[in-house]
C-alpha cells in the first residue's frame, strides 16, 4: 500500500496522536517512515526600524532549536525501532512550514504525508492560519490529518 510515510511532528500534545498513527500505520503496510520537524529561523528584528538582534545570539537560538527538533525525531526513530519501522529523522529549517512539509516529503519520495490539525475555526482560524490545510490543498501527494 504505502511504502514511505512522512509524519509531521511540532511536538505538541496533538501532534503525538499524528506520531502515533503514522508509525502505526506504517507498521501495518510494511512502510518505512521520515519523521519531520520544521524550525522557523530566528526573526531578525520584530518591526522594521526595531533593534536587531545580535547574529551570534540568533546563531545559538537556531542551533538550541535545531539540536531539540533532531533529539525530538531521534526520539521518534527510536521508539519505531523496536515496532520493525525504520524512522529516517529529519529537521529542516524554514519560515514556510506547510511548503517545508511538502517539500520534504517531495525529496524523500513519500506516498503519504500524516499531520495533526488544530481544528482551528472561524476568526481564529483567519488569524492564525493553517498550515494542515495548506499542505492539504498544495500537496499532490495525499494527506492523512487527526485531529
């Protein structure tokens, strides 16, 4: 059935229900996984005009972020280790979370991508956004979201 999933992960409590099916599944169809974490860079001043930031603080901020995104999917490897699932864990850095997704799962030749909503709705979902969304309706490649 599938072969390569890609699981979406921004480590909330939400997010882990998404961990949890795709490795799930991925157990079931003999499919290996890409466990995903996207980190956002380090804005480099909030308001134009705005004080910048020091770049070797916003080089250590990005690093602490990346170091526990990879321990966050390393994680995630491990615990599939011991179902049979091979994990590859993967960090990629970018503002564009929704296009970060799909392109990961574009690059590591994936046949289904699982991600978890918010189930975000009227106002807040204008305000804030979604990023499920947008991969479900960018992505050719089919999208299992939990809510």
């Amino acid at each position: 059935m599938y072969q390569r999933i890609l699981i979406a992960t921004d480590g909330s409590e939400l997010s882990e229900k998404a961990v949890q099916s795709g490795l799930e599944l991925a157990r079931l169809c003999g499919a290996s996984a890409v466990a995903l974490k996207v980190v956002p860079r380090y804005p480099r001043s909030y308001f134009e005009g705005g004080a910048a930031v020091d770049p070797a603080e916003i080089k250590r901020v990005e690093a602490q972020w990346s170091e526990a995104a990879l321990a966050m999917v390393t994680a995630i490897k491990t615990r599939a280790k011991a179902d049979g699932v091979i994990v590859k864990p993967v960090v990629v850095k970018s503002d564009l979370i929704a296009e970060a997704v799909i392109a990961a799962a574009k690059k590591h030749d994936c046949d289904l991508i699982v991600m978890a909503s918010h189930g975000r709705k009227g106002i807040k979902r204008l305000l804030l956004g979604s990023e499920t969304q947008h991969v479900l309706t960018h992505s050719h490649i089919p999208v299992l979201v939990l809510r």
